[in-house]
C-alpha cells in the first residue's frame, strides 16, 4: 500500500482510508430498541481485514451506523499499536457549548477504546459556523484546543460541504492541520479548496470517491471515454490521480470491496494525463449538449419555494451526460419523497423566476428544470 505525508501533520498515510460510515451494522427498524442493533463484531473484523492489507487510516463519526461505528473501530483496534494506526472522528457543532465537545470527545475515545484521537474534526463546518458558534468564548474551539494541549487530541481538523470559497476561508484560519471534503469524477467544486489546503500543508481526505455509490453503477461513456471497463475502478483512480490528494476514504462494507480497491490502489499505472483530459473534455462537451452551462456557482438559490436548482441540473447531468440513469433517478426521487427536507423537486416551482434573474450565465432555468423532470421523474413525464 502506497503511504503518503499527510500535510505537515507528522502523519505518513495509506492512500486509501476506510471510511467507517457504511458498515454491516444493521437493526430490525428506526423504531426497535437498541438491543436488536447486529453485526459490530462482523465490522470489526472488516475492520481489521483492512487493516491488514495495509490502510492505517480509519474515519468514523460518532451517529455513524446507529451510533455504533465507534465501537466497531474500538474492537478493531484492540491490542494494535497505536504508532501506524491513525483514528479520526468528529464533532457536531450543533450548539456553542465548549463543554459539549469535551463530553463528546470523551465519549468516542471511550467507545474507540484509545487515549487519543490523531484527527479531531469540526463536522460539517460551515463559515457562518464557524464565526457564530465555535469560536464563541469558551466554545468548543477553545475546548479542542485544551484538549489538544493535553493531548487528547493530535490534530484539530475540518470537514466541509459549504461553497468552496467559504472552505478555503476556514483553511487560512490557521486553526486547522487537515481537511475532508467530497471530490470525485462528477463533483470537482473542491478542487481548488484541495490545492489550496495542500499548498498551505494541511493534510488532505477526500470522501465520496464514487460519489456515494453513483459511481459503482456502471457507464458506457465513462468507460468509452478512458478505455477502462469497470467504472468504480475509475472514479477511484480519478481521485488518486490529484496530486492534491493525500488519502482517499471509501466506505467499505465486505472484505471483497476492501481487496478490490486495495488492488486498485495498489496498481502501478494510474489515470494518464491523456485520460484525465478526455474526462474533462467529456464533462464540457456534454454540457453543451444539455445547452446547461451551470457551473455550480449557486447563485440561484435560495428558491422561495425551496426546489433544489443546483443539485436537480447535476442530477440531470448524471443522467444524460453520464449514463448513470439509475442513481440519478434515485436521487431525485428522494427529494420528492421528502428525503432532504429543505430540497424541493421540479413540481414545486411556481415559475416565479427568481433564480433566473440571479443567474450569471443567463440560463432559462424554468425551462432546464421542466426537460430534467420530465427525464428524472418516475414516469418520465413533465
């Protein structure tokens, strides 16, 4: 297994990350007690079959999987030295209570079954956040930063869904030795951020390689455009192929999907220059197919009916672009079963063309929306 500096960290890495979010950990339904909660012991022992084919980083959070992916890392790590083994977890900064964060870290080193944390990340971290709630006076910065003093804690680090220019404010903070952000073959809006925080010697994650299994579903034009048949193979070596790139977190849920993308960790011939170019040629060319020049900015929203502008168009992208017809019509339909609570489908625009108006590359959103869900929708009817 390849290993590399994770920034200034100290820390040398596997590429590859498992990312404890997806995990056999099942329970009978959201409503049985937690006595019927199975399969902590089947993850720890993936766990540790990871481990032993090389990755020595593992990210867990402490809901992750009915709130027992912690555990699951504390049984995998029992009795292994701590010294090439580097634990991750996060902290919600759901208020701007310092003492919570040390109750909660506490907590996950309890369950973790270790003295320490090697990345201690503020989940989720927003700017607005960051100015409103975790720097407060006796916040939960201050708190980290005690219990890093006290060693507790080895790095203080980020992850982030917010726009890239807000990420790259919280990068020069300087609060921060690493960072988590979602980067993969469809959803480049962090590549910059990744450049950014690597030239200013943070370690950099990435998640979602295969874009929360989007990418496992197979693609003709993918596969057509690289000349590499399995397209989750791709995606993965998409990721490592950016020098910016310190370790990859792939949610893993068998040791099968472990040896697999060990090996293809592991192989020697990763992505060409040439191949990179044709998936970005592939990306624009299609763009002007759909007449869909989003870039992302975001500037259309927020929709006073909520319908979600940015997320709906990439779900159409997938779709038309990429011959991924499955996941995108998966991922639309979740918003009009209700799954995103503040994202709205097509059918709640009132077309009051507010978005329009807001657009800097002047797209006849109205119109775009209607063409996606008439492609996106269940019955493939406007």
């Amino acid at each position: 297994m390849e290993e590399r500096d994770f920034g200034r960290t100290g820390a040398r890495v596997s590429r590859l990350g498992f990312g404890a979010m997806r995990l056999p950990i099942l329970k009978a339904d959201d409503k049985a007690p937690r006595s019927t909660i199975t399969g902590i012991e089947e993850s720890a022992s993936l766990i540790r079959h990871a481990i032993e084919h090389g990755i020595t980083f593992v990210d867990s959070a402490p809901s992750y999987c009915y709130s027992e992916s912690e555990t699951a890392v504390g049984l995998a790590i029992r009795g292994r030295p701590r010294d090439r083994l580097y634990l991750s977890t996060k902290f919600p900064l759901e208020n701007a209570c310092g003492r919570c964060l040390r109750l909660r870290l506490e907590l996950s080193l309890r369950k973790m079954g270790t003295d320490y944390l090697d990345f201690y990340h503020f989940w989720g971290l927003s700017w607005e956040g960051y100015l409103g709630r975790a720097t407060n006076e006796n916040g939960p910065l201050a708190a980290a930063r005690k219990a890093k003093e006290e060693g507790l804690i080895r790095h203080l680090s980020f992850s982030c869904h917010d726009s890239p220019e807000n990420c790259r404010r919280l990068i020069d903070t300087g609060e921060f030795e690493s960072m988590l952000v979602q980067y993969n073959l469809l959803d480049r809006q962090y590549a910059e951020c990744l450049q950014h925080a690597h030239e200013a010697g943070l370690g950099t994650a990435v998640m979602g390689p295969v874009g929360g299994g989007r990418l496992g579903a197979p693609s003709e034009v993918i596969s057509r455009a690289t000349g590499r048949p399995r397209t989750v193979e791709t995606a993965l070596r998409f990721v490592l192929a950016n020098p910016n790139v310190d370790v990859v977190l792939s949610g893993m849920q068998s040791s099968q999907m472990v040896d697999e993308n060990v090996a293809t960790v592991e192989r020697d011939d990763p992505l060409s220059e040439e191949e990179l170019a044709r998936i970005d040629r592939l990306a624009e060319e299609n763009r002007r197919l759909l007449d869909l020049p989003c870039t992302g900015c975001r500037y259309c929203v927020p929709c006073p009916q909520g319908v979600a502008i940015p997320e709906i168009f990439q779900f159409y992208q997938w779709h038309e672009a990429f011959d991924l017809k499955e996941p995108a019509r998966k991922h639309y339909q979740g918003l009009d079963r209700g799954w995103h609570e503040q994202k709205k489908p097509v059918t709640e625009c009132i077309e009051c063309r507010e978005c329009e108006a807001k657009c800097p590359q002047k797209i006849s959103i109205v119109e775009k929306l209607k063409e996606a869900h008439a492609a996106l929708s269940s019955d493939g009817k406007a």
